[in-house]
C-alpha cells in the first residue's frame, strides 16, 4: 500500500482550494452590517443586503435591528462601489405588520461625506408620500438600475438611522456605515493560495 507524504498532501490541498476561489463565479448577493455608528456606545444597528435580480439590476434591502429604524424625512442611503448612471424603483418601507409603498427618494447627490465616514459615491436623500406621521421604519427595501450592475460591485453603505423601532424615529439619530472587503479580495486570496502551491512545491523537490 502506497503512503502518501504529508507534504503532497498540503500541496494537492492547497491547490484545490486555490483553484476553488480563483475560479469561483461572482457573487450573487452581497450582505453588509451596519457596525459603526457616530453615536457614543451604539454599534450593529442593522444590516443591508444587496441581490441580484435581474440582468444589470439588484434589489437592496435595509433591516435595522430591535431598538432601532431608518430615518425617512431627512433620510440618507449613501454607497459606494457602482459606478455611471443609476435609476431607482420600487421604493417600499416596511414597519410592524405595516407596508408603506409608492414612496420615492426626493434628492440624489453624488461625492456626499457622509458625518466623519469619507465620501460616498451616491447619496439617496429624503423619502417622499410617507403617510402623516410616519418619520421612520423597521426595514426599507428598493430596485436598482445601471448599465453592468451587479451586487458584488457594492463596497459599502452608510444611513441615516433613529435610536427607537417604527415609525417614530425616537429621541435620537445619528449615522451608520458598513466594514467590508474591498473588492476582488478572494480573488487575491485564491491567487496568494496558488503562490503558496507553488512554494511548497518547490521546496518539496529540494528535500
């Protein structure tokens, strides 16, 4: 019986996994959390998910965490990654057992700073046709459209949130952005693993 050495059995394992992620498709959605705030003590307020669904368009979909909602009037939706010309659809906000739909974003600013968090590349400002007295919600979710667009192309969000659930807002607001890979990142990862393949090759001949 035939005994495989330990060092060809890291090789073969590495290069498997190295042509895994190199050749692995793009991502069909992209999942982000909301994990820095610029309010003392207020971290995780929710999450962003971006999925593809349809040739050049993804659906985006914000669900704030319990204690927490996004903020309507006076609302931002910032993020960076796509870039050209952008169109938006289907903008529904959700609170409760309540939906809220045929709502539109008023404004759209590009190279918006966002608090002390950089420049976002598109900045979505102020939900317009709330009903009255709905100032915030539990989750908003919309369509969007562009030339190539895909949710990998997304490296990170930031918004306009409000320190209590539904519609309210509550007694304060601040803003919340993502942390994310860059782009590409398991690409590069798969092609260190490959690099690592060939090392360990080498040095196993020399023995």
């Amino acid at each position: 019986m035939r005994v495989v050495s330990f060092g060809k059995f890291v090789l073969a394992a590495i290069a498997v996994a190295a042509l895994f992620l190199a050749a692995a498709p793009s991502a069909s959605a992209n999942s982000f959390t909301l994990s820095t705030t610029n309010l003392n003590g207020v971290s995780n307020v929710g999450t962003v998910n971006v999925t593809d669904t349809g040739t050049n368009q993804v659906t985006v979909t914000i669900t704030m965490n319990a204690g927490f909602s996004i903020k309507l009037n006076g609302a931002d939706v910032a993020f960076t990654g796509p870039s050209g010309s952008l169109t938006v659809s289907g903008l529904t906000a959700f609170s409760g057992a309540n939906t809220y739909s045929g709502l539109s974003f008023k404004g759209l600013k590009t190279a918006q700073n966002i608090s002390q968090f950089g420049t976002f590349s598109f900045d979505y400002t102020n939900v317009q046709r709330q009903p009255g007295g709905v100032v915030s919600a539990d989750s908003l979710t919309f369509v969007l459209t562009g030339t190539g667009l895909n949710a990998s192309q997304f490296t990170g969000f930031a918004i306009h949130f409000c320190t209590a659930s539904g519609t309210n807002c509550g007694p304060n607001t601040g803003f919340a952005t993502t942390v994310v890979p860059e782009p590409g990142t398991m690409t590069l990862l798969g092609s260190g693993l490959i690099g690592l393949a060939g090392l360990v090759r080498r040095r196993y001949r020399s023995l």
